[in-house]
C-alpha cells in the first residue's frame, strides 16, 4: 500500500483521528458507555461494576494507562482493587472490543466503536500529548493478511502502532 493510499484512508475518516482539545468529553465518555452496554446486551454479557469503573477510568481521557495506573485511579473513589481484579475486566473489555491494548507501552485505551474482527488495527500515538488516534486500517489488513497467508501463515491479530506528533500538538507548536 502506498502512501498515497494511507494518505486516502486517512482522510476519508468521518470523524477525526484524535479529538479536538475542547471537545465535550463528558459526552465522549457517556457516548463510549452507551456502546459497551449495547456490546454486552447484544453478546448476552454483564458490563458488571468493576467492568464499569475500569471502563471509566479508561475514560477519563484519550491516553492509554497502565494496569497499575487504573488501580490507581480506582484507589480515589473505592478500595484499592487487585491487579487480578483489573487484568480480568481487562479481559473481558477486549474480548468484547471495547479496549484495545497499545503494545508499545504495555497499556491499554477504552474504545467506543465496532471493528472489523479481521482488521489490522492501527493506532496514531502523539508523543506530545500522549493520545492516542485510530484509524481505518481494512485495506491495510488485506495487504498484511494477504501478506502472511502467501507464506503458509495463518494471522489471527496484527496491530500497527506509529508514532509521532498530533495536528493539535504540531498546531500548537507553532
């Protein structure tokens, strides 16, 4: 895939990679709830209280945190949960999509749309401000997959993580 073609994919999103630095988060957040509950009823699963709160700890803002980061977060508002506690929610939010894991810093981030379950999912991470953006990656996944299947593979998961400054960062910068 070219770059010209990244490029198009890039820019035919509906909606931008990274939020706005003033947009309305509380309803960002409260938009992400609604779609893990809609997840779960349609799966005939529990987003159950723990679920819910490290969910919400995911979303207090675009950043990726840590296990030992959303116990801590936790710790202001209820007893201090286990790492055990938090790597099972963990569990169940990425079976079910509505978390991904950053690779490149051993966190994880709340999402709040569907995916493609054949897709490479590829994140955009400002090293500025330390969100994190995702972008469509279907053509992507074709190339990989098309890829690893001509040499006998069998790809289940690839994730794509590149890294660099945001347009808010880069705007700000300036």
């Amino acid at each position: 895939m070219t770059l010209t073609e990244l490029n198009g994919l890039y820019m035919s999103q509906t909606k931008p990679a990274f939020p706005a630095p003033d947009h309305d988060h509380g309803r960002c957040a409260e938009d992400a709830f609604l779609h893990a509950e809609k997840v779960c009823k349609g799966r005939g699963q529990k987003l159950t209280p723990i679920r819910r709160h490290v969910l919400g700890a995911l979303l207090v803002s675009h950043r990726p945190l840590g296990a030992y980061e959303i116990i801590e977060q936790l710790a202001k508002d209820m007893p201090r949960p286990a790492p055990i506690t938090i790597y099972r929610a963990l569990d169940f939010l990425m079976d079910n999509g509505l978390v991904h894991r950053i690779e490149s810093r051993n966190a994880f981030l709340a999402c709040s749309h569907n995916h493609d379950e054949t897709a490479v999912v590829a994140f955009l991470i400002c090293e500025a401000c330390g969100s994190v953006g995702e972008i469509p990656s279907a053509a992507i996944a074709r190339t990989f997959n098309d890829a690893a299947r001509s040499t006998g593979f069998s790809p289940k998961l690839s994730v794509v993580e590149i890294t660099g400054t945001c347009a808010y960062c880069q705007k700000a910068a300036r």
